[in-house]
C-alpha cells in the first residue's frame, strides 16, 4: 500500500501507534553498507513529508520514500517522525535504486546521480510542536564508493560540497550522521531531518529512508569517532584548523601572494597556501583561493620546489583547465631531474631528498591526470634515493635517510625517502623489491625514532646556528602525515601518530592561530609552518576526494525558541544564511485560519548597528504568499567588502489573513570573515609583474629604514610581501628612486606598507599625504586612500620620461596612542605603470 504526501503539505499525515514504533531492519544488510556489526537501527515511519519546491513524494511499504511526478532540480525535503526521542544518538539515510527512477536510481539527477549538500536535525518534545530545535551533527561516516563527495560533506555546514556518487551505481548507499551527545529529551516528541538538495550540480534524491540507532558506541563501533577523549580531541583539531585557516587568510597581501620567502621562491607560499586552504575545506570559488591562483598563474614556477608546489595547488584547484600548465610544469621537472633533484637547477648540483620528494609528489599529481612520465624517472629518483640510506647497523633492520648522500638521517628526510620510493614503486609497478624493503626499514626508523616534539636527530647540522631538530618540526610533522597517509598506517610501530602529534600541534599554535617556528628561521616561515601543521591536522594526503578530513565551515546562529525568528549561517565566503524556524507565540499571532499556515510577503535580510539601527538592507527575498511557507528557509548568500564581524538579521514580513502585515524579527547574528572581498583585487593578482620599477635598474635611497625585511630595495621589488617602513623616530620620512634608464610611465601607484601576521600589532601608523617629486622638477601633492586594501592611483596627467622619483610622507595617521614609540611607515610597494605600453 503506498501513501502519498501532496507537495508542502503541512496536514499531518497521522499514522497509528503501531505503525509509528520501531521497525527492525531487513536482516539481510544492504550490499556495500558501511560495517553496521553490533549497531542496531530502527527504520522509521515518517508523519510528514514537505518539498519545500513542491515534489510529491510516496511512502513505500518498507517506509522509504519515493519522489514522484514532476521533479525539481533542487530541492529541500523535510521529514517529521514521531517516536519516543530519549536515547538517540545517530541518523541513517539510506539512498536506495528503483527501477523507476533515471538508470535505476537512487537519484534523479542524469545517471541515477544525487549531492545532498547537508543534512540537518532537529528535535521537538511535542508532538503538537510546529518547530524544533536543531541537533548538532558532529560526525558522518558513508558506504566506501568511487564518490564525488563523501558523507561527511554533508555533515560540514557547507552547501558547495555534497555527499553523492561521481558515477551511476549498482548497490544502494547510505550515510550515518552522528549526533553532539544522545538525545536526552523525554518522552515522545519529533524528530525532523532535512536533506538540504540545494547543490550547484542540481540532482535530488530519488528513494530514500531514514533510520535510528539508540547505540551510544556507534560512533566508536562504525569507526567515525575513537572513545570520548579522542572525540574531544577532534572537536579541538576542529576549532584548530578554523582559527589556522582563518590566520592564513589574514595574512594574504594586497596582490594575492604569502610572504614566506616570496624574494627567492616567487610563489612558493602562495601555492603552498592555497593548497592548504582548499585541502582545509576552503572552497575552490572562494576569493582568497581565486587570488593566490591567479597570482601563481601570472608567475613562472622557476625551481623545483615552486614548479612542484604549483602542480599541485593548480591541480587541486581546477585539474582541467589548469592542465597546459601543469604539463608545462612537468615537463620542466622532467627536463631538470639529475637522477633526482637539487637545488639550484645545475647538472653539478648535489642531489637532495628534499628537492626530489617535493618533485615527485607533483609528477604523480600530474600522472594522475595523463601527463606521460617517462619510466626512467621514478627509477632514477628511487636509485638516487637509496644512496641517502645509512648503513645498516647489526642485526637492527631500522634504516634512516639524510638530506644528501652521507648525512646523518632525520625524522624529516626518512619521511621524504620513504614517500619517494613509495611513490616510485606506485608508478613503475614491478621489479620495486629493493625499494618497498627500503620502505618497510624506513618506517621502522620512523617507529624507533618516534617523536612529535621535534624532528628526530641530529640536534645540530655542522656550522649550523640554530636546531634543525626545532626548525624543521612542521616540516617534519608532515612528513610523517605523507608517510601514513600514502601507506595507510593508523601507527607507526606502537605509537598514534596523529592523536599524538594532534595535541602537540594544538599546544603550540598560538594566540592569533598562528604555528610560529620554534627555532631560528626564515623571515616569513610561520606561513610554511602553519600550512604544514594544517596539512597534518587534517589529514591532507590520505583524503582521495580533494578536500581532507578537517575543516568544518563556520557557522553561527541566533534566537531560541521563544524567539519569534531563529537564524543559522554557515560559511565565510559567502555567508549562507536562512531561517531556522519561529517561535510558537509568533506563529500563533499571525497563522492563518482552517489550518492555512504562515504567509510571507517579503523577507529582508538587514545590517544593523548594536542598537539594531538598520545600516543596509543587505538582500530582500519575496515571500510565499499562496502557500505554508513555515519550512520554506529564504536562504541568501553574503559577502562583505571588509574582514571583521557584521551584525545581520532578518525580518519577515507576515502576511495576515485580512491583508495586513506584522514584522517578526531575528536577534541579530554576528557574521565574522578573516579576508576583504574586493573585486579589484583579483586584478592586483593578475598584473602583479608589470610595475615597470621592479624590472628596472634602480638605486634607492631613503631618510631611514626600520630595518630587517622592511628596507629600502623591498619597496621596489614586485612584491607586496615586504616594503620600506622607516625609523620610528624618523619625523621625515622619504624615498628616493634613481633609475639607471628611463622608463614611460603615466600612473603611479602607491600602496602601504602594512603586516598582517604581525608580532607587534601596535604598529598602526599609515601613511596619509605625500608630495611626489618626478625628475626634480615636477611636482604632485597627494592624498592616500584610506583604506589599506586599495591602491592610491597618481595620474601623472600625460606619458612621462621618468628617470628620478621623490615621495616625502608630509602627513601619518594612526599612530597607536598607547604605542607612540612605533611610528614607522612607509610603503609595500612603489610603481609605475604605462597605460600604452
């Protein structure tokens, strides 16, 4: 017998006593399942179906559901169940075929494909209740298939990834999605699960059910959580990866780039972070990704490590149409291998491991997506490879690697040696003996000279001036993720590699959720130490899908259930946000008579002060006037101009039965972003090599340098990384540039000098008024914008012959007052730029 519920229908469809009990799964497990063994799970029987756009949809007699009639290409379904609520720790949502959907299903989309984006609880302890309260979801496991997206990506507050197969299927699917703690709630009530279908690629589900288990250990017992100290651990290495992602976006610079020695390894760091963020769960559309690759795309990757960081960051980011590229890319590290690599790129050049590993994840990467690699190189890198090991000591198999031939072995350089010839006998396939040994004794090492505090010995290179054992400890802790992540080991020997590294990572990552270097290092190097301690927390080499294990999307909320509007956002770039649900009192006040509901004229969505004053009206949404609009979310996307918190609420303008009107209004929600979304900072990105002062010959003089990176030649050099910030007791500051021949230019631009990942945040003096001084006798009096994110631009009036330039700062803002002392400015960068070159 089949039940059918109209689309939107909001009259319960109430179903007897015995038929909304428990009901016992099929004995015989579905083929393909995750390993339901000791899990016992109750399918339930749904009271009410809603489609929010309006897909009917047929209750089957195992109490799946099936979408019939016309079909939307997104959607977001409802389901209420009522049932007795104490205990419930975890959600099923089985995807199931059916011959009557598209290739026999499960979904409706080409092929029987489906992305649910998010999947979303919510409890009410009455069954009169016509809102409930939303259940955290703190974890998901799914059937191990070739996916798109795994289960997880609907569990991680972020509708641009989804849970849904790549390929049309043979068995059914399902997902677990694991409660923040078991339901305590008392007595019968409803529970609701919505399946949020609102992915870009627009395929719903076809048939699915929903089950329950009560199981307080099914985390544990379906492997998506360890014991209880192992779950908070996970909440923490959350929280971790959230405040790193957010401290690596506030340290991009005005053109796209990181800083990390961007003067010798031009977009090393920025490649680096890209493929961090992404590998974090950053979206690839989101702006700060969008710039790092544009800037690494106007750059040529012209060393080893930068060519090889640059394959996989563009990989990463969009394999197909980065392709050229990336073969360009491979082929130049095809073209420079001297049975390995090193560096600089000269035949002479002494091979390191280094160098060679950093090569050979890329050319892997590239394989992978069908550029030819000749054989020869992976057995060239692994003979070379093999003549890194130390000698075997006795009848102990643990064998070490060093940087190069003859150094003592390091926990970083085993790691880097073991990842090679992995890789090696990956890709060659056969007659790799030597080297899966060489492998199995590597780790061993690994396993002997197990450590998470610091990179196993030596403690000190020969003449060198700080600890390589400090300074390469991130380094090295990813390292050790590549290792486990490409072998598959959940330990190394009896120790758990990530639980435990986890932790330390944790304890040093400071207050800005920066990971600093624990020893001397290059300037900048907290930006390669924070993407590589992400990289471990998150697990970036054992994900298969793109996107790693970590890195849920924000989210924040506001309102409780005696508050006439509740609000939930998820995001960052955009801000997603919708209607959660209402209050009870204010459905009461404006429901419709004879069951009709609650209709909505118009919804805004408002940016207020913190008197609730409305500053903008950010977007406004039509309502639902012909209809229940009680599930209907009026979701938008946000996006600010600038970083920081944005209080933002929504009003909705109830449409009374008489035609009246009555505003119900949300507490305010505080929307925080950690990076400035300008358009015009993706040109920034893209012609960030053609300031014609940077390709120049030039002599800088200035009245005074602060010293260390900020001096006189980084003003001029290309990049917004590093500039020329004076003396803090200098009360003149300028600049000169002498070019050794002229240029022709007709704009100048300006652009603060300013350090995002500052160790001094109150260095907050900015230059405000120049006078510029061209070949000694033309004059310009200028104001800079007030805004750091954008370039002053200095219209020199017509095409000039420019052989001098002056800047003397007449005027400084911003000085901290409680910080007098730090009263240093100047410039990131300096240029000159030719309209009609």
């Amino acid at each position: 017998m089949l039940q059918r519920f109209p689309p939107a229908a909001l009259v319960l469809a109430l179903l007897s006593t015995a038929a909304s009990a428990a009901w016992p799964s099929p004995a015989a497990p579905t083929q393909g399942a995750v390993d339901q063994t000791a899990v016992v799970w109750e399918v339930l029987q749904p009271t009410r179906v809603t489609s929010v756009n309006g897909v009917e949809h047929e209750l089957l007699e195992d109490r799946s559901i099936l979408a019939v009639g016309e079909f939307a290409a997104r959607d977001t379904v409802v389901v209420d169940f009522e049932l007795e609520l104490p205990g419930i720790s975890a959600v099923r949502v089985e995807a199931l075929r059916d011959e009557r959907l598209p290739a026999g299903g499960p979904g409706l989309g080409d092929g029987g494909l489906f992305k649910l984006a998010e999947v979303r609880v919510g409890v009410s302890s009455s069954t009169r209740s016509r809102t409930t309260q939303p259940v955290p979801i703190i974890a998901a496991v799914g059937t191990p298939d070739d996916l798109a997206g795994p289960a997880r990506h609907a569990a991680d507050s972020n509708v641009a990834t989804a849970w849904g197969p790549s390929r049309t299927v043979e068995r059914d699917l399902e997902g677990v999605f694991f409660l923040g703690a078991p339901l305590a709630d008392k007595g019968r009530g409803i529970l609701r699960v919505e399946l949020d279908q609102n992915h870009a690629d627009n395929r719903c589900l076809g048939r699915f059910r929903i089950s329950v288990t009560r199981d307080p250990q099914a985390g544990v017992r379906l492997g998506a959580m360890g014991d209880e100290v192992d779950a908070e651990l996970a909440a923490a290495v959350d929280q971790a990866i959230r405040r790193g992602v957010g401290s690596l976006l506030r340290g991009q610079q005005l053109d796209g780039s990181w800083r990390y020695l961007e003067d010798s390894n031009r977009t090393g760091s920025t490649a680096l972070a890209v493929y961090t963020l992404i590998k974090c769960g950053v979206g690839r559309d989101h702006p700060s990704v969008v710039r790092g690759i544009e800037y690494v795309l106007a750059h040529p990757g012209d060393n080893v490590y930068v060519a090889s960081i640059q394959i996989m960051a563009l990989a990463l980011f969009d394999p197909v149409g980065n392709l050229g590229r990336i073969d360009e890319l491979a082929e130049y590290l095809v073209e420079t291998e001297v049975r390995g690599w090193a560096y600089p790129v000269t035949p002479s050049a002494e091979v390191d491991l280094s160098n060679t590993q950093y090569a050979l994840l890329a050319l892997r990467t590239a394989a992978d997506l069908g550029v030819e690699i000749p054989s020869k190189v992976w057995k060239n890198a692994a003979k070379a490879t093999l003549k890194h090991r130390e000698r075997s000591k006795g009848s102990d198999p643990a064998t070490g690697f060093g940087y190069r031939v003859g150094h003592d072995p390091t926990g970083a350089m085993t790691a880097a040696g073991i990842t090679i010839l992995a890789i090696a006998a990956e890709q060659v396939g056969k007659n790799t003996e030597e080297w899966e040994r060489a492998v199995e004794e590597g780790v061993l090492w690994l396993a002997r000279e197990f450590s998470v505090t610091r990179n196993p010995k030596p403690a000190r290179a020969p003449g060198a001036a700080y600890d390589d054992q400090d300074r390469w400890w991130g380094y090295y802790l990813y390292g050790l993720e590549r290792v486990a992540g490409l072998l598959h080991l959940d330990h190394i020997g009896p120790h758990d590699w990530y639980a435990q590294g986890a932790r330390m990572l944790l304890d040093h990552q400071n207050e800005y959720g920066v990971w600093t270097p624990r020893a001397y290092g290059d300037d900048g190097q907290e930006v390669s130490d924070s993407c590589f301690a992400l990289l471990f927390l998150s697990r970036a080499t054992g994900a298969t899908t793109g996107e790693s294990s970590g890195g849920r999307r924000p989210t924040a909320s506001s309102g409780g259930p005696d508050d006439d509007v509740q609000v939930r956002a998820a995001g960052d770039a955009p801000w997603r946000i919708w209607i959660q649900g209402y209050s009870e009192d204010a459905l009461d006040e404006v429901q419709w008579p004879d069951g009709g509901g609650l209709r909505v004229a118009e919804v805004r969505w408002e940016l207020v002060d913190s008197a609730g004053q409305v500053l903008e009206v950010l977007e406004r949404v039509d309502g639902v006037a012909d209809r229940d609009a009680l599930l209907v979310r009026f979701p938008v996307e946000l996006r600010f101009r600038d970083r920081g918190d944005h209080r933002v609420r929504v009003t909705v303008e109830a449409l009374l039965a008489d035609g009246e009107r009555v505003a119900l209004r949300s507490k305010p929600v505080t929307l925080h972003t950690d990076f400035v979304d300008r358009p015009e900072l993706l040109d920034y990105a893209r012609d960030s090599g053609d300031n014609l002062l940077a390709r120049a010959e030039r002599r800088t003089q200035v009245s005074s340098e602060l010293g260390g990176q900020w001096n006189a030649s980084k003003a001029t050099d290309g990049l917004q990384a590093k500039g020329w910030i004076s003396a803090d007791d200098d009360s003149r500051p300028s600049i000169k540039i002498e070019l050794e021949e002229p240029v022709r230019a007709d704009t100048l631009l300006l652009s603060r000098a300013h350090e995002p990942w500052s160790a001094a945040p109150w260095r907050t003096g900015r230059v405000a008024a120049v006078t510029i001084t061209l070949n000694g006798d033309t004059t310009f009096e200028v104001e800079l914008i007030d805004d750091d994110w954008t370039k002053t631009q200095v219209d020199l009036g017509r095409r000039r012959r420019i052989k001098e330039i002056e800047i003397r700062v007449r005027e400084v803002t911003g000085v901290h007052p409680d910080h007098p002392d730090y009263a240093g400015v100047g410039f990131g960068e300096i240029e000159l730029r030719d309209s009609k070159p």
